[in-house]
C-alpha cells in the first residue's frame, strides 16, 4: 500500500522542471577542490571533501538539513547564504550554551567568541568517543587553545587571565595527557565544563571557591575525602576563614609534580601566604634558613604538617601532636628521641603564652643587659667628667 503511493511521488518531483538541488548536485559543484570565493580580501575554499563527510555523524543528512535556506533553492544559489543554526535540531546545547561566557547574548567583548563549529568543525563533526573528534579527549586542549593559547586573541582581551595553554601543558595534567597519552588526565571541559562554561568569579562555576574541591574530587576522591577530615576541610565546611581549596596549594593549571623539591618549596610560599607568624618563625630556624638558601632537603610545612591531613595540636591524630612528634621527626633524624623534640620549629621570644621559658629568658636577658650598658655608660660619662675636671685643675 505505501510503496503504490510513493512511487507516483518520487514520479512527481523528477518531472518537475525545476527540482530543488540535492545533495550530489551540490557536490558537482563543492567537491571541487578548486572553488573558492574571497571574502574580505582572503581567498576561503568552498571545497567539501564527500569522503569526510560521509563519514561524519551527520553523513546520512542532506546538506539543506544544515544549510536550510537552499532547502527550495534550483540549480544555483544566491552567493551570501544564512549561518547554519545548529541550535534547531541541539536546541539543549544552544540553551547551555547561552548560560555561558561563550554566549553570544553575554554584553560583552564579542569577537572572537566561539560558535558551535569551532569546537566541532562543520562537515567532519564525530561524536566525542571517537579519537578523531575534535573533543575527543586528547584533542580538548587544541581545541580550546586556538584561542586560549593565542597572544593575539588574549592581548584583546585584557583584565582576565586568558592565556593559559602554555601553564597547563607545563603542569601534570597536560605532561600526563599530552606526552603519556594518558586520557584519564583533567581536560579543560573536565574542570570548566563544555557548553555552560563561567567566569571562575561566579559562584556555580565548576571552578568557583566553593565547586572546585568537588570538581577536583570527581578523579581524586581520596584526597578530597581525607582533606574533608583535616582542620582546613573542617573550615571549608564551616565558611568561616580563608580556607584553602585544592588550588590554593597546588594551583589551578600548572598543577606542579608532588613529590619534586620545587612543589614543596612552592607550596611552602602557599602556607606562609596564610600563617605569616609561622612563617616569620620558622624562617628563623635551621630549617627555613637552609630552605631559603634553596636546599630543599630540610624540612618545608607539609614534612612536619602533613598535607590533606592538617590537624591543630590538641588532635591526637596530629602530626604535630605531643605523643606523635618523635615520629615525625624521625623521617629524617631518625635517631631523635622525646629530648629531640623540645626543640622549637616556630620559636617566638615576643609570645609569653605559647613559649614562656623563651620569653622570661629572653625578657632576662634584655634586663640584664639593658642594666649592663646602663651602668656602664653611667659609669663612662662620670669618670669623663672627672678626668675632665683633673685635667682643668692640672692645667690651673
Ligand atoms: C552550480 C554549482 C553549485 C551548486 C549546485 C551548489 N553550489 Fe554552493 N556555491 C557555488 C559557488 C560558485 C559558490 C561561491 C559563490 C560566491 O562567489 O559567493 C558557492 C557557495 C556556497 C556556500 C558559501 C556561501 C557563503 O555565504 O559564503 C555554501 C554554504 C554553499 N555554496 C552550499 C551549497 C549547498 C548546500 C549546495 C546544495 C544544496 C550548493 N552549495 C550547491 C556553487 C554551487
Ligand atoms: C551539520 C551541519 C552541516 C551539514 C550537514 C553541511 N554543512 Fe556546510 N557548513 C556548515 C557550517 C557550520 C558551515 C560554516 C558556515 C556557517 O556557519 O554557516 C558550513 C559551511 C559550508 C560551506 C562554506 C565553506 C566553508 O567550509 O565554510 C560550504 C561550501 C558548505 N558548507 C557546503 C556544504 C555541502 C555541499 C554540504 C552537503 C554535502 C554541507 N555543507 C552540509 C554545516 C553543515
Ligand atoms: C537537522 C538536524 C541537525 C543539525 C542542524 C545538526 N545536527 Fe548534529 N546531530 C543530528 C543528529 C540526528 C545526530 C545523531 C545523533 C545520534 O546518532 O545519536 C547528530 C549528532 C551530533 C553530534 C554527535 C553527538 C552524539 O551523541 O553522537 C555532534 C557533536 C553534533 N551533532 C554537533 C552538531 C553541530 C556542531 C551542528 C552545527 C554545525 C549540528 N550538530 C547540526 C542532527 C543535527
Ligand atoms: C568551547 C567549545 C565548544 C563549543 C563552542 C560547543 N561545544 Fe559541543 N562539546 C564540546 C566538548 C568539549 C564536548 C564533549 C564533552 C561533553 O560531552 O561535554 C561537546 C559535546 C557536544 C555534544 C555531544 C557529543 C557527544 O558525543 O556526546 C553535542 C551534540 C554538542 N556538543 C553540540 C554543540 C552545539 C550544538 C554547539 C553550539 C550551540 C556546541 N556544541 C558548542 C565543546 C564545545
Ligand atoms: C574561538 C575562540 C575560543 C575557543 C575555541 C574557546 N574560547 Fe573560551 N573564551 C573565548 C572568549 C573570546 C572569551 C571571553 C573573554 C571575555 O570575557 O572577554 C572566553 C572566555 C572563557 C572563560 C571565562 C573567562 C572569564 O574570566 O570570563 C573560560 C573559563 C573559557 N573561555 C574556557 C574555555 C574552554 C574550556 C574552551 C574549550 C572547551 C574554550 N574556552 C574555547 C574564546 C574561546
Ligand atoms: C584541573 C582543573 C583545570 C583544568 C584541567 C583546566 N582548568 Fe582552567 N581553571 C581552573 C581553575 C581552578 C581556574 C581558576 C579559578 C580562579 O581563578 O579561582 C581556572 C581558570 C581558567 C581561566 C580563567 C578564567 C576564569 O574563569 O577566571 C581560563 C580562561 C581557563 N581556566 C581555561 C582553561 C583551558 C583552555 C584549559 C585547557 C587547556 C583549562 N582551563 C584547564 C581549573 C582547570
Ligand atoms: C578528569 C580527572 C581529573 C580531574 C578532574 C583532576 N585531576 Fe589531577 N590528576 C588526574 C590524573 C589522571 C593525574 C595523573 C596521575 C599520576 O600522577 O600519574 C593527575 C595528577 C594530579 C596531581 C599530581 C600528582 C602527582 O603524583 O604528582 C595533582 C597535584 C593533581 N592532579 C591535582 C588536581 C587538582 C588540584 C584538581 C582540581 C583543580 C585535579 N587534579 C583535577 C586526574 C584528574
Ligand atoms: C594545604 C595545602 C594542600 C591542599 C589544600 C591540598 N593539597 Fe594536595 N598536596 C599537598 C602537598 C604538600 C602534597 C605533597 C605530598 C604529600 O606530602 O603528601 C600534595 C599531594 C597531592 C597529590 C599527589 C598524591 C600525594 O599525596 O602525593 C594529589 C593528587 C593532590 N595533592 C591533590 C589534591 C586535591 C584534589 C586537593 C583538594 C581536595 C588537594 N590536593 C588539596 C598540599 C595540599
Ligand atoms: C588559603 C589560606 C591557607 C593556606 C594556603 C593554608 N592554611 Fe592552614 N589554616 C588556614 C586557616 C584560616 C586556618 C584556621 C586556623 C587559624 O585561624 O589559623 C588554618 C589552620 C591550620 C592549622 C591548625 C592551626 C590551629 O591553630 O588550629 C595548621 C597546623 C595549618 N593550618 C597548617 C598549614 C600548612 C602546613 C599549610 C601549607 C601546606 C597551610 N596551613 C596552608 C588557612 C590556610
Ligand atoms: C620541623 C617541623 C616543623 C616545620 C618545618 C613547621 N612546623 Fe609548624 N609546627 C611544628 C610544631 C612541632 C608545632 C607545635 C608546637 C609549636 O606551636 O611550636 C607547630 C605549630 C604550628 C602551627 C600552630 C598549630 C596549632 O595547633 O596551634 C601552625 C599554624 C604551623 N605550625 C604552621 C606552619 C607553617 C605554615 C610552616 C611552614 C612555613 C610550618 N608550620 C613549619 C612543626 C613544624
Ligand atoms: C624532611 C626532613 C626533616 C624533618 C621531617 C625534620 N628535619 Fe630537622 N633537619 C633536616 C635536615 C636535612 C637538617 C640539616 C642537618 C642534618 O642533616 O642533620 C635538619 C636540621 C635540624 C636541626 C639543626 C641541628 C643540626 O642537626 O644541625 C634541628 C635542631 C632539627 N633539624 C630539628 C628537627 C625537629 C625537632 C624535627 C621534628 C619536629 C625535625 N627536625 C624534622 C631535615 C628534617
């Protein structure tokens, strides 16, 4: 029943004198790897390889599925056609899209902002799975740093870190991704998203102060559950103070080798940045004075505190803990016993509270000495004016 209707159809359309342009009469024309046309005093090829085609997602479409305005059009077409709306049949995309900073709706800057294709490409678009899509795992950083890559695109966009490539090729994720060909490694879309990208200043954006622990913890989930448990995960959840998140000591795209001497020292800065007295003191001892001379040998913050795992002294899980302190010492004076740890990492004269001994002795010694000079200098001036008055009366 069907195919005794379709036939005078398919009849209908062959016999009309000017039937709309199919896709092969589109390749008559585009297939040529000659065609070109000038736009704008550049020279653009018009040349769609079928094979490529084909063999995109899209390959069982017609070109007028995409290029609706040619939907009526009959052996040529006028020169200067509509943008392809990708949006009519993704509309999900268009609308995530439109909440972004890539949004052309945003009252911003709009050169340079991209349109679906060019992330995607046009006739060679694959699904993400496939390792020669465009956003493909291992091809996500080309793809964004076409432009967040390019000094020419960033110098018109100043004010914002825009420029960022080069750090993240420098750090673990992109030397696992890029040289290891790992792809489980962090991408740009793993920890910005792909179409409802934000600025990090908005608070739900994936990399935000309060998202990003959880973005990072979609990979490294026993960090962030061990981090959850220490004194700055405790302060995080409270929103009380300037907790640190996993950015704030490793950084956000040069994201630096743990174990290598340069994170420690570096992350060593981090920690100061915060606890500026502790710093102060523990500058002062063997420890920093040697680390700030760039030995990285003696110990750096995290080698006495821990890292994910930061707990006050009263803790009796701390690191730092009375009961826990000839251990921590021990992983590189391993001879160190209880005497050992009277020591003073953060030794501080001027705090009467947390070291008393230090602060009466110091206290001691400056009366002691204050007296010393006191006396003397007394003493000095006197025998001065004596020796003055002798030598007024010898002359007399
Ligand atoms: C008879 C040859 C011919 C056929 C058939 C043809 N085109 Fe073209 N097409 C051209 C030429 C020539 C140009 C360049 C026009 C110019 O100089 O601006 C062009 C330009 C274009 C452009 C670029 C327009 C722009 O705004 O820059 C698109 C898109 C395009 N064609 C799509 C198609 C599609 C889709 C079909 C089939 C439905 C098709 N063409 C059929 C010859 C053809
Ligand atoms: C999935 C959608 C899609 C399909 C299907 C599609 N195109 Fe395109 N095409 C685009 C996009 C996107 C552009 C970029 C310009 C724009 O946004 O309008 C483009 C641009 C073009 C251009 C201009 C040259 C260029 O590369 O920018 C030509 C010519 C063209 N298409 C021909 C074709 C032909 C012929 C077919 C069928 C074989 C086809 N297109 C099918 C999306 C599509
Ligand atoms: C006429 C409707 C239509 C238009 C216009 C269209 N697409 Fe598609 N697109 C589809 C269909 C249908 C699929 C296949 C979905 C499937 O196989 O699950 C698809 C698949 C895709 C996929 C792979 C997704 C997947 O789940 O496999 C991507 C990426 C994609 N399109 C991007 C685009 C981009 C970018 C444009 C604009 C240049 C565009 N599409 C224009 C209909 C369209
Ligand atoms: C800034 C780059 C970028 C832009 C612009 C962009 N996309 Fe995507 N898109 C991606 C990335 C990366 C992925 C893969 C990861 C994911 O699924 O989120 C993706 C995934 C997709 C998928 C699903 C593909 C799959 O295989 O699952 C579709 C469909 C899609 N995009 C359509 C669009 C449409 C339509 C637009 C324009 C409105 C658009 N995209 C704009 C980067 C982009
Ligand atoms: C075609 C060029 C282009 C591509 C490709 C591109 N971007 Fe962008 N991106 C921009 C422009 C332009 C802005 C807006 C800058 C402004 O606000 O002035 C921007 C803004 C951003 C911002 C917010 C900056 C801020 O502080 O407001 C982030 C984050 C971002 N892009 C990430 C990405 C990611 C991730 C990808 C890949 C999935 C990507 N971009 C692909 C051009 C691009
Ligand atoms: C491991 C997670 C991670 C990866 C991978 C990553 N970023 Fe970021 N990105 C961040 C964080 C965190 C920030 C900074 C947030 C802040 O300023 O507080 C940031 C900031 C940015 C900014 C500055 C704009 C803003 O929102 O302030 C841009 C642009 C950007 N990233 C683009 C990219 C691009 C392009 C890639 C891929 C080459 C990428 N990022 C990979 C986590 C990541
Ligand atoms: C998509 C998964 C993914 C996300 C999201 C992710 N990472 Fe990673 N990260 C990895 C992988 C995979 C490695 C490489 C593991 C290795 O060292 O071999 C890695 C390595 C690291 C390293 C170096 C570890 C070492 O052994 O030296 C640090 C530090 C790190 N990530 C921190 C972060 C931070 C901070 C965030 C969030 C801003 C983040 N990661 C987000 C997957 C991820
Ligand atoms: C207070 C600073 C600090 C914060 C906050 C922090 N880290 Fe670390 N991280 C370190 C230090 C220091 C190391 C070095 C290794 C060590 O001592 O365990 C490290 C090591 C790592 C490693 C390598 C594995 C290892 O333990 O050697 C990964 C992965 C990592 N951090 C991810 C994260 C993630 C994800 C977060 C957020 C939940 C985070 N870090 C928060 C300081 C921090
Ligand atoms: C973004 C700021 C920030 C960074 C970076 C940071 N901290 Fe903290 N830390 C805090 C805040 C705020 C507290 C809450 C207690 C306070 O007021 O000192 C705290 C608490 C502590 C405590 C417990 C102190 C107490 O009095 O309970 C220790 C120990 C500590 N941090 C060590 C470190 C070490 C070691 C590093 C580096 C590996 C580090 N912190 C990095 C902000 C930071
Ligand atoms: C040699 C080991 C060692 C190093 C290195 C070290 N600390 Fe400490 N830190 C301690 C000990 C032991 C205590 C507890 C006794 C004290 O307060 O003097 C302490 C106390 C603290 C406290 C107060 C904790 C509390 O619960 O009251 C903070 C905060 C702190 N250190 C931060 C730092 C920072 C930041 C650095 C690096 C700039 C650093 N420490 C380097 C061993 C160390
Ligand atoms: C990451 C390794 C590391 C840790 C942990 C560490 N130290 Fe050290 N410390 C050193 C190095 C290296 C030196 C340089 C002299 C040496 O080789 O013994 C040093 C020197 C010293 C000195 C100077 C006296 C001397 O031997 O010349 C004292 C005192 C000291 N440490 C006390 C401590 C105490 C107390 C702890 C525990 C709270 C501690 N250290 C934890 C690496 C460490």
């Amino acid at each position: 029943m069907r195919q005794i209707l379709f036939i005078p159809l398919i009849f209908l359309l062959i016999a009309s004198p000017a039937a709309a342009l199919t896709t092969s009469d589109c390749f008559d024309c585009h297939s040529d790897e000659d065609l070109t046309k000038t736009v704008a005093g550049t020279e653009m090829s018009l040349y769609v390889d079928e094979n490529v085609f084909n063999q995109s997602i899209h390959g069982d479409m017609d070109c007028t599925d995409c290029h609706e305005d040619l939907m009526d059009a009959e052996d040529e077409h006028e020169e200067s056609l509509e943008a392809v709306q990708c949006g009519n049949c993704h509309d999900d995309f268009m609308e995530a899209m439109e909440q972004g900073v890539h949004s052309p709706d945003v009252a911003r800057v709009k050169t340079d902002l991209p349109t679906c294709a060019s992330c995607h490409g046009k006739h060679d678009i694959l699904p993400a799975d496939n390792v020669r899509s465009s956003i493909y795992d291992l091809k996500v950083p080309n793809t964004c740093c076409q432009c967040h890559g390019s000094e020419d695109v960033a110098s018109r966009h100043p004010g914002i870190e825009f420029d960022v490539c080069s750090e993240y090729e420098a750090g673990m994720h992109g030397i696992v991704l890029i040289k290891s060909g790992v792809i489980f490694s962090a991408v740009c879309n793993d920890c910005h998203g792909s179409h409802d990208i934000l600025s990090a200043q908005d608070p739900s954006s994936r990399v935000s102060h309060n998202n990003v622990n959880n973005t990072c913890g979609t990979c490294h989930a026993g960090i962030v559950e061990t981090y959850n448990s220490s004194i700055h995960g405790k302060l995080f959840r409270e929103g009380t103070g300037e907790a640190p998140t996993c950015p704030s000591c490793h950084g956000n795209h040069r994201v630096d080798r743990a174990m290598d001497d340069e994170f420690l020292v570096s992350v060593t800065d981090r920690c100061s940045g915060c606890h500026p007295e502790e710093a102060d003191t523990f500058r002062d001892t063997y420890h920093g004075q040697v680390t700030g001379m760039g030995y990285a040998q003696a110990a750096q913050c995290p080698n006495c505190h821990g890292a994910h795992d930061i707990l006050p002294r009263e803790d009796p899980s701390s690191k730092i803990h009375p009961a826990n302190l000839v251990e921590t010492c021990r992983a590189c004076h391993p001879g160190a016993g209880t005497n050992f740890t009277m020591y003073m990492p953060h030794a501080d004269y001027h705090d009467a509270s947390r070291y008393p001994y230090l602060y009466y002795l110091y206290l001691a010694m400056v009366i002691l000495l204050s007296g010393v000079f006191t006396f003397f200098g007394i003493h000095t001036l006197l025998w001065f004016l004596r020796a003055q008055k002798e030598e007024k009366s010898k002359r007399a």
